[in-house]
C-alpha cells in the first residue's frame, strides 16, 4: 500500500525512543483515536488487579499482596472481589467514573514463557509466527488511503515497532538525545535528495510533517527550558512515559493530528522483590495514562486505549519475593466512551486443580477477543476486517460491551 503524506519521513508516523519507553504514531482517516499501550517483561495481572476474594491467594503469594481496601496504603476496592494496585490511584479514578473496564485472566493464543517469542506473537496477533506484519499495521491497511501519492517513508535512526511493521509505510525518526542535526544540515539533504522522485518528495514532505509536530507542541516546548527537539518539535523533559504521553496526547487531539499511536514500556519482569520492584512501573503507568487523557482534553471522549502485555506471571510467589513467567494476566481498556467500572471476564479460580499447568493462572479470555471488541466497537471494523486483522482467529469472538451505548 503506498503511503499518504503523513506516514512519510518525519511525518505522522514517528517513533520516539526515550530511556525505557517507545512511541509510535500513525495517521488514519478517522476522528476516532486508538492506542496500545504494550508492557514488555509480563506484567503480573494478579498485583495489578489483585483477586483479593480468592481464598486461595494468601496461601500462594502472602508477601505479595497488598493492604486491604480501606487500610494504610491499601488496595482500590474494585467490587468486593478484586482491588485495584495502590500505585494506580488516577486510573481508578478513572475507573470511578466508569471509564477504565480490567480484563482478568487473558491470555494470547501461544503458550510460550519466553519473553522475546511471546512479544512477537502478541504484536503480531498470531499463534505462531508464519506472517510478518503486526495487526496495527493491518489495521491501517483496512482504512481508505486518502490519497495515491507514490510516496515511501523513510526510517531514520530507528526502526519501527513489529505492532506497526507491514505493507502500510511508516517514517520514524531518532529524538534529540541520539543526534541533534543542523538546520543547515536538514538544507543540505532535502537538497541532495531534491532531483530524486522517491526520496525528494518524502524528505520535503517529512519535513513538513515535523514543523506540524513542532507546532502542535509549541506550547508544551515552552515550559520545557533547556529541550532543544529536532526540527523544533518538543520530544519531553524527562523522557519517561508521562512526558511522552502528554506529548502524544497533544498530538492526538490535534485536528489535523495522528490517530493512532502505540507505546512500548520496559521493566515489568520481577522474578525477585516484585512489591517494591513494580511500584516505579506502575506509577509510571498511573500518571502517563493520566497525562494522556488531561492532554487529548475533549478528544479523549473520542480515544479508546488497550493496555496489554505477553503472558502473566506463576500463581505462587518464588523463593525471592517474586514471579516467574506464566501464563493469564489482565489487560485494561480505557477512554471516554468505555463501558467501564467493573470487572470483566471470567475468573478461573486459584485453587490447585484450576491453576493452568499446576502454576500459572488459567486463561479463560483471548487478549485477541479484546482488541477485536475494541477495534469493532471503537473504530467500526466489521468481522471481516477482523479476520484479517487477526487470521486464524475464528474462535476468539469480539468480546462484546466495550462501550457505553449511545
């Protein structure tokens, strides 16, 4: 598929490397805004969505539960059954107000515990791996191009994630801390490039695209002291999640903006001291996921986000106050016209004779039924599309409900 303008160098598609998380972001003809958020390392669902109701869990993980609702530093209390992490007190706020849903006892349709295996396949949204673009990337190719403008991106600096790897060109390029090149020096490649009919239009175009960027967040730049972006686009001061995610939201909400954007955040594997080890991680993730929505402002009624990982992590805690690789987690699906405050899924239970393998939580929900029930209820893709966005996936039904009824 070729490419439209802004999915060319430097345009709307761009990926943003900073510290232990990435951005990507690409157009698509549409008002409706779509993010995945994807947790690399296999979150431990059971400590972010604790099943507190559960006889069974003191006796498997007592070190690693936290205090009960209504305790010191306790749990959000999520029904009675289930209680959300302490360190996510904005997302239950979101939650409160009935847009945040927990998906419990997820899992993909592999059951591989290797990290690097499990990632591919949850990015590629296969049982193995006999295709070689991600369903991101196949969920743009559902969409209209705008134009045929025989334009290809060009990557610069570093490569796409597999989620957006496919016939649909993405651009990417490096943020300021990898290189800072000179005006004089962009000049002088758009002008060595200015002849050629592949790569002249796409350096030209790009480099529009990233003046766009930089007006956008011109504002966000200005209470930046000391950012000195690329082209004058501000790429965040810290270079954590919520930076970023303030920035993409910006973008996001933009009317002339992205539609859809996808983040990479490492260090969720806690084989070891996995309390104090998942407190950074998952207040990150509090106050990104909360940064998001402030900056999409009244775009975010319009933005549905899915927050996923590769497997769960074993039922019983390790001789080290921690997890080791498994199976079921739990995913999160948020945004302004989610159906949310409560608990979905089907809880499988801890007792030995229900743990998966005798150790690992059972999956009772395919994470595809989730993103096929986001990408139908959100983006309007009817089975068809979804079949091709996920193939071989008969069995995992659109998981129904995901929106408030209008």
């Amino acid at each position: 598929m070729l490419a439209t303008r802004r999915t060319t160098l430097l345009g709307l598609s761009a990926l943003i490397t900073t510290s232990r998380v990435k951005l990507a972001m690409a157009d698509a003809p549409t008002d409706q805004r779509f993010v995945v958020v994807l947790l690399r390392g296999a979150l431990d669902g059971m400590s972010a969505v604790v099943p507190y109701g559960d006889a069974n869990l003191a006796s498997l993980r007592p070190n690693l539960i936290p205090p009960a609702p209504g305790q010191p530093g306790g749990m959000h209390d999520l029904g009675g059954f289930f209680g959300l992490n302490p360190n996510l007190a904005g997302v239950y706020g979101m939650y409160q107000a009935g847009e945040v849903l927990p998906v419990h006892a997820v899992a993909g349709p592999y059951r591989t515990r290797s990290h690097f295996e499990a990632q591919d396949l949850l990015q590629l949204g296969t049982e193995n791996t006999g295709i070689t673009s991600g369903w991101l990337n196949r969920v743009l190719a559902e969409f209209p191009t705008r134009n045929r403008a025989a334009l290809v991106g060009l990557s610069v600096g570093i490569g796409t994630p597999l989620l957006l790897q496919g016939p649909v060109r993405v651009g990417s390029y490096a943020p300021q801390h990898f290189a800072t090149p000179s005006p004089d020096l962009y000049a002088r490649i758009q002008a060595l490039n200015a002849n050629d009919p592949l790569t002249g239009p796409a350096i030209t175009e790009g480099l529009r695209g990233d003046a766009f960027d930089a007006s956008i967040l011109s504002d966000d730049a200005a209470s930046a002291p000391g950012d000195a972006p690329p082209g004058g686009a501000a790429r965040g001061k810290g270079g954590n999640f919520p930076d970023l995610a303030s920035h993409a939201g910006t973008l996001l909400a933009a009317a002339g903006g992205p539609r859809i954007a996808a983040f990479q955040l490492e260090g969720w594997d806690t084989h070891g001291n996995q309390v104090n080890g998942l407190k950074a991680p998952l207040s990150g993730l509090d106050a990104g996921l909360v940064a998001l929505k402030t900056s999409l402002g009244p775009a975010w009624k319009n933005t549905m986000v899915v927050v996923m990982t590769e497997f769960g992590r074993t039922a019983a805690m390790n001789g080290t106050s921690g997890t080791d690789h498994g199976t079921a987690t739990m995913t999160l699906v948020l945004g302004g016209n989610v159906n949310g405050g409560k608990v979905a899924g089907t809880w499988p239970g801890l007792s030995p004779s229900q743990l998966f393998e005798n150790r690992d939580l059972a999956p009772t929900s395919d994470i595809r039924s989730v993103a096929k029930g986001a990408l139908a209820a959100h983006l309007g893709l009817p089975d068809a599309a979804l079949a091709r966005v996920f193939p071989g996936s008969l069995d995992a039904a659109p998981l129904k409900g995901l929106v408030r009824a209008a």
